[in-house]
C-alpha cells in the first residue's frame, strides 16, 4: 500500500508539473500574440536593429583585444577589450568562395546578410527595408516574414558566392541587398501601380522603380556590386508572390 502511495503521489506531481508547463506555455504565447498586436511590424523593425548593432559593433571593432574602440588606443595594462575584433567579424560576417567550398564556413552565408561596407550601403538597404518590410510582414505574418527574408537573403548570398567561382575565390561578399530586392519585387507583384517617390522627388509607379533596378543589374552590371544577389533576390520574391497566388487564393 505504502509504494501504491508513493506512486500515485508522483504521478500528481508530475500531473501537477505538466500542467504548470503548460500555462507558462500558454502564457507565453498569449504575450507573443498581444506583442505583434500592438508591434504588427516589430519584425521590420527587429532587422533593422540587428544590422545597425552589427554595423555599429564592426565599427567600434578594435585591430586587437588589447586595443580600445576604432581609433587604436592602447588598453590599460591587465585589461583587454571586451569587442569582438575586426578579425572576428571579417571572418564569420563576410562570405567568399574560398571560405564556403574551402573552409566549410556555411554560416557566413547567413551572417553576412547583416554586415554592410559602409554607412550610405547600410543607410538604402534599411530605408528600402523600412518602407517594404512592413509591408511585407503584414503580408505574411511575423514568421513567415524573417523566414522568407533569411532564406532569400541567404539565397542571394549562395548564388553570388557561387557566382565568383574560382576565379575570384577571395571576393568578399556582404550585405542584405538580396532579401531587400525580394521584398521590393514581392511588394511590386502585389501593388504594381503604388507610387513611389525616386530620390523622395519624383513620383513613380512602384513597377518601374523595381524594373529599371532590375535592369541596372542585368544590363548594366557594376563591378564590385552584388548584381547577381540582387537578380536573384528579385527573383525570390517574384516566385514568393506565384507561390501564394497559385496555392493560397
């Protein structure tokens, strides 16, 4: 009698465990809902974030660990920076061929999505980003929208880095122009009369915004831009909108 006790006792705590796990599971749930009711963009703006902190923390980056901030001043003795080096950041947020085929770096892949050249690169990438991430992420939903965008952006990266090849084995990809472009080219698919304002002056329909960037990069190829990442961007976002059309109506 006394180990029959003893069982039904466990079982009312485990009972009794369970049952916590699941109110704390559905409260939690119940705060995520009540967040993007009253933040219906915070995933946009959630992006934006982390690649203004990656931008920043690059910047702030010290040569060594035991140099101080981006302008090389010598810490003091017995302590060492607590800033991730340019090193770390050159190595795990920029992407190349030789580091994916020949080092078996995949996640630069990603990561490189979130670092950026320099201030104006990662100043139209985020406007651009503002303006048609949230609406994309209405489109979608919280997360159905970063998961489209790191895909696409991702892609992007893959197909530039594969784009190099051999013989550019060591060019340095970066930046979230990839997902970027799939946002405008989804948003085009869906509202191609919008208008918007070129250089905040001229007003233009949104689909001959998207084309004429579109064509820059096929047509007329800059060296030392992510011309392909952009197409291809593009092109995800145009397949995203098909996919939804034909499956989702």
């Amino acid at each position: 009698s006394s180990h029959f006790g003893r069982r039904q006792k466990a079982l009312r705590t485990m009972s009794a465990g369970a049952a916590g796990w699941a109110r704390r599971v559905s409260n939690l749930r119940l705060r995520i809902r009540l967040f993007r009711m009253r933040y219906p963009c915070g995933g946009t703006y959630g992006l934006i974030g982390a690649n203004v902190a990656v931008f920043g923390l690059h910047t702030m980056a010290p040569s060594s660990p035991n140099r101080w901030g981006q302008f090389g001043a010598p810490a003091q003795r017995g302590f060492r920076s607590p800033l991730p080096t340019k090193e770390f950041w050159e190595r795990h947020f920029q992407s190349s061929y030789y580091a994916v085929v020949h080092k078996g770096m995949w996640h630069t892949l990603p990561l490189c999505t979130f670092l950026h050249m320099d201030s104006f690169h990662l100043l139209f990438n985020m406007m651009t980003l503002f303006f048609f991430g949230r609406q994309m992420e209405q489109f979608l939903g919280l997360g159905r929208y970063l998961a489209f965008y790191m895909l696409s952006g991702t892609g992007a990266a893959a197909a530039q880095v594969a784009s190099c090849g051999q013989r550019q084995a060591s060019t340095q990809c970066l930046g979230a122009s990839g997902g970027v472009y799939a946002q405008i080219a989804c948003v085009t698919c869906i509202m191609p009369t919008m208008t918007v304002y070129l250089y905040m002056l001229l007003p233009v329909p949104l689909w001959v915004l998207t084309c004429g960037l579109v064509s820059l990069d096929v047509f007329y190829p800059k060296q030392g831009q992510a011309n392909i990442s952009h197409v291809f961007g593009a092109g995800s976002g145009v397949m995203l909108w098909a996919l939804r059309h034909r499956f989702f109506r």
